[in-house]
C-alpha cells in the first residue's frame, strides 16, 4: 500500500450524475472541495458515461437525464436542452458549467486503482481512515487518505458481455455497447445486435437501411410497456428489487427486465415496419454468423453486444467486501462491512433520478460519520 501524501476529510470517486450531486450536497454542508473535499474522475472531460455515447443519441431518444441539484439557480434544464444536438455533447457542456459555477475542482484524468483501509488514523490523528489509490493521466501515481469515500464509479467500464459457445471462433467484428459510434460503420453488413434494453433498440433503428440486414436476439422475452401508469408501477418494483438484491449482498438483477421497454411514437412505428422483432437467443456462433435453437444459420459480419453493464468495483477489491451470493451488501448507500464506505448511484440509485435523490441522502449520513470523528463538527448536513 503507499503512503498518503495527500489528505482529505472525504473522497467522491467519480463525477458522473451521483457523484456530482453527492459532492454538491457536501459542499454546502461546509466542505470545501479541493481541500476537505476531494473529487477524482478518471474520463478526460466532463458528463460522466454520457461523453462516450454514440453521435447519434439524442436526449429525446434515450432515458430522461435528471437536473443536477443546484442546476435550476444557473437557469439550467434538461427539459430545455437543444435536442438536435448529440446528447454526449449537451451533457458534457452542462456538466462543465455546472462544475465550473459551484467550484468543485474535480481532478481528472485519475484513475482510482485501489481503495484499502488505513491501519493508523485518519486526518489529524482522529478517525480511522480508507487511502485511495490514484493514477493520473501522465502515469503518476499517488494517494490519498480520508475518514470517508464515496464510490460512484458507474457502470460505463465494466460492459457485461455473456459467454456463448463459439464466440471466439467468430471472424467478424464484436462490440459492446462502449465500443458503438456510428452506424456507417456497418453500411452493407449483415448486423446481429443482442440485448434487450433501450440501446440494442437505439442500434437497430439506426442500422436501418443502412446495414444490408439485422437480426435481433435477446436472452428474455421483450415487454413492451404501452401504459405509462404500468411502466411507473413496474418501475417501482424494480428499484425494490435491486434494494434488496443490494441489502442482501447478491448480484444486481437488470432494471429492463422489471420494467418493460416504452413505446414511443419512433418504435411505435417501427414496431408496425416490422423492424423489432426479437428472437430468441441464438445457442453459439461459428466463423460467420450465429446457429440459433432450431438450428438455422444466420451469416454476420458483426455482432453488438448490447447487454449491460455490472457496476464497476474493482478499485474496492482489496477491501474484501464481495458476498459469496457475488454481490456487496448495501443498505441505503452504506457498506455493510465497511462503514466508512458509501455507494453512490448503486443498486436502487442506479437511474439519475434515483441518484440525485440518494446524493442528498448520503451526503447527510458522510457529515454524520465526520462529526462523530469530530464532536466540534455539527451533523446537520445538507
């Protein structure tokens, strides 16, 4: 383990949307970011995942993006965003405003490697703490030790791409979601797009009429959701379900598979062209192309693999706090086995809006471990 050569009463591991929101509630209970506050981003600039997505994405075709806390006092909505524009660059312009206006000194590009605990104390010789890990973009490494860390490290760097028999004899192009720019880069291919969620319906609908054919192929059966009182109810119980997979310590199920995929106006008429129409997953792939269950061979030249993320914890390993069940337990943003460790974003807060509303939430309860480190510190919070 180094040795801290830098301290810090909290550590914010990430600037996406839970992040942010968690650094913005901090400051105003008294941090002062850069100082007391530290927040570390390994992306190259502002936006979170947002900066990486497709060209092609727009704000009005994609999951609703939630107002940061203290956006509305700059005279900032989503709701009024350009959406001719690509989404990427509208997030990554009001992230950098948003930034910017409230002074968070986010520090980037730095890759967290490592989170471990301290066996001596925390700042000032009061607390125990966590030391932090880093490495900057030019490759220095460094470390920081703090009483308290908030993981929000998202998803964006751990794709989840399922083993299927015969995927490393396939001689085409494999991508995961990540690895998606534009759709002329397939004009005149035979396209396989697996997944079930919103982007494997966003590849299709750009590939049309632009690679020679698609096939789509999902590992459960699509639930479209028509009615919008439905799609709320569903959602609600999907969050649930990822509570208690997370208070549990098991793996986090799929937020799709609990809530169904909406029908907008754009796949409503996609849906009468015929062009979304999901398959069964195919049993393995060979050189060129995929055999599905009834044996049929389908000829592909690429194969995007567009099945989701896991949350991305691999900087806490050496914490030791993986279940058997696979998972982390995780009660209201708070480690289980580790106190001094929040995770924003994870699990329930997983959505933006779910994220912004825990920001708040975990924000109250980090001023309430610093304060029981320090008897001076008040524990009312944001």
């Amino acid at each position: 383990m180094r040795t801290a050569d830098q301290q810090a009463r909290v550590v914010v591991i990430g600037a996406g949307q839970a992040g942010l929101s968690v650094a913005w509630h901090l400051q105003r209970a008294g941090l002062t970011a850069g100082r007391d506050l530290v927040v570390f981003d390994r992306a190259p600039g502002t936006g979170g995942a947002w900066q990486f997505r497709w060209e092609a994405l727009r704000l009005g075709l994609a999951h609703r993006v939630h107002d940061l806390p203290g956006m509305h006092e700059m005279g900032l909505r989503f709701d009024d965003a350009d959406r001719s524009r690509p989404a990427r660059d509208v997030v990554a312009e009001y992230y950098h405003r948003f930034e910017e206006h409230h002074d968070l000194r986010v520090r980037r590009p730095v890759a967290v490697t490592a989170v471990r605990r301290d066996d001596g104390r925390g700042p000032g010789g009061v607390a125990p703490a966590l030391v932090v890990e880093t490495r900057d973009g030019a490759g220095t490494v460094g470390a920081v030790r703090a009483e308290v860390v908030v993981n929000a490290s998202g998803t964006w760097g751990t794709p989840f791409v399922p083993w299927v028999a015969g995927r490393d004899l396939f001689r085409g192009r494999q991508i995961d979601t990540t690895g998606y720019r534009d759709a002329s880069e397939f004009a005149g291919q035979d396209v396989v797009v697996v997944g079930g969620g919103t982007s494997a319906i966003g590849f299709l609908l750009e590939l049309d009429g632009v690679a020679r054919s698609t096939r789509w192929y999902t590992r459960r059966p699509v639930v479209w959701s028509e009615e919008p009182a439905l799609a709320v109810g569903a959602a609600v119980a999907a969050v649930e379900d990822q509570d208690r997979a997370a208070r549990a310590g098991r793996t986090l199920p799929s937020i799709v598979s609990g809530t169904g995929l909406p029908v907008t106006p754009r796949i409503r008429r996609a849906l009468a062209r015929g062009l979304l129409q999901p398959e069964p997953m195919f049993t393995r792939l060979d050189a060129d192309g995929v055999v599905t269950a009834d044996g049929e061979h389908v000829p592909a030249d690429a194969v995007i693999w567009a099945t989701g993320f896991r949350a991305d914890l691999r900087h806490l390993a050496p914490l030791h706090l993986r279940t058997e069940a696979g998972g982390i337990v995780v009660e209201d943003g708070r480690s289980d086995a580790e106190p001094r460790l929040f995770l924003a974003g994870y699990g329930p807060q997983a959505s933006t809006i779910g994220a912004n509303r825990a920001g708040r939430r975990i924000a109250r309860q980090v001023m309430a471990v610093l304060a029981a480190d320090d008897p001076e510190r008040s524990p009312d919070g944001p």
